[in-house]
C-alpha cells in the first residue's frame, strides 16, 4: 500500500481545471494499492461541506514570511509520520514550495511536482524561476499533462527529462452525452438568443491570460458580417468589469454575454455551433477537451498544449495567436457551413473517446507512482532508522 499525499493551496471549486482533475485521482486510484489524502494549506468554503473522497487535512499556512510557514510544517511532519506517508505531489505555486520544503523536513521518501502550466514570462517572474531551480534537489519527479509543459521544465527549470513524466488530463467521457437539437435550442433561448441563432461560444475564467479581449474586438467584425452571430463566455474572474466595459464601447450588449460560471458544461456546450478558446498561454486545456468530447466544432490558438489535442486539421482549426485575419476567416467558414462543423465535431467526440478516459489518466499515474518505489524502499528503511 502507497500512502500518497496530494498538497494543494487550496479548493475554491470542484470544477476548476486542476481541481477538477485532482478530485478525478483521488476518486479513481486503486485503493487496494494507494491510499490518498488531500492536503490543504489553507480552508475554503467548498471544503467544509465537501466530501472529495478522502481525508482532508488543512494546515492554516499563512505565508512564508509569517510564523504560520513553521506552524504548518510541524503539523505536515506530525501528518506524514502519523500516516506513513511515502509519496508527496504538489500542485499551484504554494502547494509546490511549501510541499516540496515540507515533505524534505519530514523525509518523505518520494516527492513529485506538477507542472501544469505553460508561459513562464506569465505564470513565473525570474524569483519564482529561482526558487523552482532551488526546490528541484528535493523533488524525486515531475509529472506534466502535455508536452509542452514537460518542455518548458526542462528549458526553464533545467530539470533532467529522466525525471519527467507526461500525463494528460483525463474525462469522464459519460457525463458528455451527444448533445440533441432540443437542448441547443433549449440552451440558446435560456441565455435570451434566438433558436436560429449560431452561438459561438467559450469556456474560460475571466483573466488576461484567456485574450477574451481579442474575442470582444472580433465579434465586432463578425456579427458585422453574420448578423446572426451571438457569443458567449462561461466562467468567472476578477477580469470581468473590464471585458463588460468592452462590450459596452464595442456596442455588443445583448449580442456577448458574461452570464458567469456554468454549473453544467456538458449541457451548456450544447448552446454552442462553434467552441473558441483563444488564450495566449495553454498547458493541456481542460475546456478544449470538454468541447471534443460533446462534439463541438473547434477553433483554438497554435499555443502550448493545444497541437497535441487538435493533432490534425479534420479535429479542428489552430491559428497564430492573436492572428486576427486568419481566426476570422476559420470562424465565418464554419458558420457558413454546418455539415463541416457537424463532421469536425464527430471526428473530435471520436478522438476524445478514444484518448481523453479517466481510466486512462489514472492507470499511466499509477504506473509512474509504482515505478518510483524501488526508491521508496530505502528511504523507508532510513526514516525507520532514525526515528
């Protein structure tokens, strides 16, 4: 049995994409094999009522520069030696230092990082780039969900590519039905638009990095030319007064619409005649995965992850991120003809059939969790010695 502990900051929403995926693992690993608990540093609101499947332990951190940072990790080492704890994976910025800092305190045997984003002008200033160069002598492993990722680690972490793992995020391809003519119908009206309306349609938090401003400016242009067309972003986000004074000074009330995060997506998506995700900086999108599975026709940005889901043009359209003329002309040929969106679609709920399962996700973890144990072996006989 693996005693594994999963390090968070924390979990606002069981529907954020890392969140999301983590929950996912928790749920589906062997539990004749491992036993998992999930580590917080910090409370939310959804943890307190959540029942994510496993122990919850929340460690009050604070900051690194307050008291709490050594608050915290005594109550971390007293964790990992009630529980035996032989692995540790660390996710987002805090998970990652103070986990990684952490389980080396409490001579966990193997500890594991994950890098789920690409972009480190963005996500990583030179400070953070230091301090992950700093936190790799303590980490055992990475585990990455795309390529891109696993490039960025070895370019801008220098970690040795023995010492990475990719594995792509995964979906529970039964909770995204093919959408029916209905529901798009139903969908469509629900958000005040017209049933012969052709939506185009985006699921994103409302932040910079998602360029839903470059959206905003080219539904100006399109609906010019498809008056017809509508749009409409799902999600939620500090961004949101700037984009909606976007659509005021862009004349698109009524015709753009922010009506906040979806409590269904796979229901929703049926709203959508095409799906866009236009961010600048991509991993592995969750969304763009989302929008295969219920079989949306796609047009996605040439960033990051996003070549490796959308590996062939039949599945969908990449264009030069922010390459205004070439995404125009890609939108108005699939308005303009709804038996290539209703094949690309087919052809991208295919491949999400085929590559994107749980299943599939979680048997490649298990086998990367397994295969760093041999390690794991020594470093238990040590800690046994010590103590």
């Amino acid at each position: 049995m693996i005693n594994i502990a999963f390090v968070i900051d924390t979990i606002e929403s069981p529907y954020a994409g890392t969140e999301k995926q983590l929950l996912a693992v928790i749920k589906h690993l062997d539990r004749s094999r491992f036993r998992p608990h999930l580590v917080c540093l910090r409370s939310s609101q959804w943890l307190k009522t959540a029942e994510p499947g496993c122990k919850v332990s929340v460690m009050n951190f604070g900051s690194f520069f307050s008291m709490s940072f050594f608050h915290g990790r005594r109550r971390f080492v007293e964790f990992c030696r009630e529980h035996k704890i032989d692995m540790v994976q660390t996710f987002f910025r805090d998970g990652n230092h103070a986990g990684t800092l952490w389980a080396h305190k409490a001579r966990v045997a193997v500890i594991i990082g994950s890098r789920r984003n690409v972009g480190s002008g963005y996500w990583h200033n030179r400070r953070e780039i230091a301090i992950l160069k700093f936190l790799k002598r303590y980490t055992t492993h990475y585990i990455t969900n795309s390529e891109a990722a696993a490039a960025e680690a070895r370019e801008v972490e220098g970690v040795d590519p023995a010492h990475i793992s990719v594995v792509r995020n995964g979906l529970d391809m039964n909770a995204y039905p093919q959408p029916s003519a209905e529901m798009a119908v139903e969908v469509k009206k629900s958000w005040g638009f017209s049933e012969d309306s052709t939506v185009i349609g985006v699921v994103a938090n409302l932040r910079p990095v998602k360029n839903l401003e470059f959206l905003i400016r080219r539904a100006k242009t399109i609906i010019e030319q498809r008056p017809q067309t509508r749009f409409v972003v799902l999600g939620e986000g500090h961004f949101r007064t700037e984009l909606e004074q976007m659509i005021v000074d862009y004349d698109l009330t009524g015709k753009f619409l922010l009506p906040g995060r979806s409590d269904n997506v796979a229901r929703d998506l049926a709203g959508f005649d095409v799906a866009v995700l236009c961010s600048h900086r991509e991993s592995l999108s969750n969304s763009l995965m989302e929008y295969m599975a219920t079989g949306r026709a796609v047009i996605a940005s040439d960033v990051g992850g996003n070549r490796e889901l959308i590996s062939q043009s039949d599945l969908g359209y990449l264009y030069p991120a922010d390459d205004s003329g070439q995404f125009e002309r890609q939108v108005l040929g699939l308005l303009d003809d709804p038996e290539l969106r209703n094949r690309m679609g087919a052809a991208a709920r295919e491949k999400a059939s085929n590559s994107f399962s749980y299943e599939a996700m979680i048997g490649q973890l298990e086998t990367v969790y397994e295969s760093l144990m041999p390690t794991h072996h020594t470093h238990r006989e040590e800690r046994a010695e010590q103590s």
